[in-house]
C-alpha cells in the first residue's frame, strides 16, 4: 500500500467546517482515525470512496448535555445517539455521575435517572474509565464528576452542609477523577440533595477543578422566580475557583417567567466573568424529570411518563388522571409518586432566544431509562437543524452546526474533535440539509431522525442506511491536564 493512500474519501459534499465558516464544496479524506486531507482529491489513492454529492458534512455533533453515564455500557451501541448524528455525549450532568460512585442500597433521587443500585460499582473514577474503554460504545464519552454523587457517597445526611471531614473527603475523590481524566464538576443545586449545600462547598470543589483545567457546569438551584439569583450564585463559583461555567438546559420555567429570557441574557453579559460562561439548552418547550411536586402546577401540562404505584397510567397527562380519580393535581401526582413527568412549562419564544444566542450549545437532556422518553432522546439535533434552521430561519446553518461541534468542543477542551480539518479525529456525521428532521413526538418519541446519511466515529462508519453498522470505536475523551498521555 502506497504511504500517501487513504482509508476512505467522501467524494462531492459540502463541507461545514465547525468553525462557523462558510461552506464548501469540497472532499474529504480519512486515514485510520483522522482527516488528512479536505478539498479536491479526485486523483487521490483511496482503498474507498464514497459518493456524497447533495449531503452536507460536518463534524460529529457533540451532546453537551445528557445521562448517559450508565447507557454506553448498559447499550453501547448508542442507537438513540449515533442515529442523530451523535459522536460524543458529555455525561455526569447536573450533580449525577455514575463515578466515583459504589451504592448499598437504591439510588436516591436524582441519582435513580442513571440507573439501580447494580449499576453504580465504580469506586473510582478510572474504573469508570476502564469500563467505557473496554465496553467501546458506539459514541465517545467525556464525563464530568457530580457533586450531588460526591455528597451521596461520603454523607450519611444530606440534609444538611458537608463538614469539614466530608469536604476533605470529596476533595479528595474529585482530586482522583480529574488526575484520571474527567473533565470538570457538575452540580444539580435545585435537587433536595444539593440544595442544602451552601456556595462556599461548591467553591471548594471547583477549586480543585480549575486545578486540573477543567470547567463547572450546573443545573441551577432555580430556574424558576429566582433564576437571576442563581446566575449570580454561578458566576461567583466560577469567578472565585477561576474555571469556565456552563449553565445547564437554560430556561425560564414557570409561566410567571415567561418572557424573562431577555433578563436572564442580559444577566450573562453583564457579569464580569461573561467571557467564560456559556450555556446549553434543548429545542423544545418542555423539560423532563422525575415527578417533583414543588413543579406541579395547574397551569402547566404535565404528562407523567412512568409511575411506579400507578403503572397504567403512564403516559397520560396529571390533569387526565386528576380528573378521572375525582382529587386535585397535587393529590393525584402524590398518589403516582414515584414517578416521571415531562413538564411543558417553557415558553417557545424564550427557547428561541436563548437557542440563537452566540454563547448557547445544544444538549439533548434526554433520560435513556425512561420507558416513555422525551422526543428530545432522539430528535435533538435534527429537529434544530430542520424545523429551526430550514423551516424557520431561526439561525444559519453553519452557526447551528458550531454549537453543536467546534463550540463545545472548545469549551469542554475536548482535543481535535469538533472540527473537519487535517488533523483532527474523523468524527463526521453526513446529512441531507433538505431532508433532516426530527419525528420522535411526546405520543411517540422513540422514533429515529430522518435525513442522517452516515455517521463515522474515528474514522469507522457507525451507522449508514439508516441502520447500524455494528461498527462500535467510541473512546473516553479524557480531560485537558491528561491529553498529553493520549
């Protein structure tokens, strides 16, 4: 074989770089894990070609935001991910990571969105690691380390603040994953888990992050009335640790906060730290979680996807089952508990604005484990590429594509990913711009996107045809302090 030949060209595309520079009709050229080449390469040696004239090519999108810690073992081909052109999920959010984590009993809510007392066996972050490098999920894994996991592993009550020993002691784990390769401390300050931890055990955590360069990410302790509060909550744990913030799923929920959003932009900019906070958010206006009775509210649909009490009346809405038990939503929401719920409180023009803003990436924040899923699970991606961008010309393609690839990629330092250029890994998601579109639905989201031609991850086709491959390459992408050991 001769030295310059490449594995594979992807021949007639238009390149969208990821970089947020406008397009190009160009071919691109692979040899085993990276790109060599994009441009005109038809008198190239390839062992491969293959056609993609009409498509558009583009980094492999990147899910800033999900739970699927526990998943890409459990089900490492991903399928929900890679048929949406997925190459890379970000897991351990909002406080929850399945590492450093063992249980000797059920899982206390948030945790329980990952998974059952069986699933939480890494004591330490590198045999979480170890796990996803043997196991090969179709996707790669970049992990943040949960402070609410942190808590639940060396608190025997988390009703209350760490004390100086518990402190020490998560420091301690924390200071193990980031050496190991995790890429930043997440936390979920509005869960009744976290909620008594004050900002200064926050601060002591993300010390020890920014020690390693890695970021804060958090779901804020309100995103409700006192959402400007928690902002500024935010930004002070990121001004004092000096590490970069990213506030988790954005929103103004709640209906006395709609039309907020401007607000809360406004907030962001104007603190000092704005070069270093970002944000990401999901395109519908609906959330989803466990059932959390602080959230009921008459004039919010709330449709409630499993129960545990209540199996059969899973995928009905609270106001139905309110109605049909003769008691009020409250009441019939405690009957139901425990239990999951799809919240539609977000209002469409505030998810637009915080959608289009420079500083916002996207992320899926679906629940792998819900037997009845947001359609975010598996439309996320498509459904901003087709309804925001083609249909209604909410924000150009090319700036799309970079808050789903170069930008997060930058932000969560995650090395020669998010880019088709030479030298960066072939992580690459081939799709028709006229075609793509999401049609997972809230009645029936376990439905894959259309308009995804392929998806290579390190160089190999994961999915093509609208089918997997069984090609499965993903790797663990380890933190900035430990890229040098790759």
């Amino acid at each position: 074989m001769a030295d310059n030949q490449l594995d594979l060209v992807l021949t007639g595309g238009t390149v969208i770089d990821g970089t947020n520079s406008p397009p190009q009709r160009a071919d691109v050229g692979l040899r085993q894990d990276r790109i060599v080449a994009v441009g005109d390469l038809q008198d190239a040696v390839a062992r491969a070609t293959c056609d993609v004239t009409g498509k558009t090519i583009a980094p492999g999108f990147i899910d800033v935001h999900t739970h699927d810690d526990n998943a890409v073992l459990a089900k490492p081909d991903c399928f929900p991910k890679i048929s949406q052109g997925v190459t890379c999920v970000v897991v351990g959010n909002c406080g929850i990571s399945a590492a450093p984590m063992r249980l000797d009993q059920q899982p206390p809510e948030p945790l329980n969105l990952l998974g059952q007392q069986e699933d939480f066996v890494f004591e330490s972050f590198d045999r979480y690691i170890e796990a996803v490098q043997t196991t090969q999920p179709a996707v790669n894994v970049a992990a943040l380390v949960g402070h609410t996991s942190l808590r639940i592993k060396h608190m025997s009550d988390l009703s209350r603040p760490a004390n100086a020993s518990e402190a020490s002691a998560m420091r301690r784990d924390l200071e193990s994953a980031m050496a190991s390769g995790a890429i930043g401390l997440s936390t979920g300050l509005a869960y009744a888990n976290a909620m008594p931890a004050p900002t200064d055990e926050v601060i002591d955590l993300a010390r020890v992050a920014a020690e390693h360069h890695g970021l804060y990410t958090t779901h804020l302790r309100s995103e409700f009335d006192e959402i400007i509060d928690a902002l500024e909550e935010s930004f002070s744990i990121g001004s004092q640790a000096r590490l970069p913030v990213v506030v988790s799923h954005l929103k103004c929920a709640g209906p006395q906060n709609w039309g907020r959003s401007e607000e809360v932009l406004e907030a962001i900019a104007a603190t000092a730290h704005s070069d270093r906070v970002h944000m990401d958010c999901y395109p519908y206006s609906a959330g989803s979680s466990n059932l959390d009775l602080k959230q009921v509210d008459e004039r919010v649909n709330i449709l409630i996807t499993r129960s545990e009490s209540h199996p059969e009346q899973s995928r009905r809405m609270l106001a139905e089952i309110a109605s049909d038990w003769g008691v009020s939503q409250m009441d019939a929401a405690k009957r139901l508990m425990p239990a999951g719920a799809v919240y539609f409180s977000i209002d469409e023009q505030d998810m637009r604005k915080i959608l289009r803003h420079p500083r916002s990436m996207i992320g899926s924040d679906g629940l792998p484990l819900d037997p009845h899923p947001h359609p975010r699970l598996y439309g996320t991606f498509p459904r901003v590429l087709g309804k925001y961008v083609r249909d209604e010309s909410l924000l150009p393609l090319t700036q799309a594509i970079h808050k789903m690839t170069g930008l997060p990629a930058s932000v969560f330092g995650l090395a020669d990913r998010g880019r088709v250029q030479p030298g960066c890994f072939a992580d690459l998601v081939v799709f028709d711009a006229e075609l793509i579109n999401d049609v997972a639905t809230f009645d029936d989201p376990i439905r894959p996107a259309v308009g995804i031609d392929r998806v290579l991850v390190n160089g190999s086709v994961a999915f093509a045809d609208q089918q997997l491959t069984g090609e499965r390459t993903g790797r663990y992408l380890y933190g900035k302090q430990t890229h040098s050991t790759l």
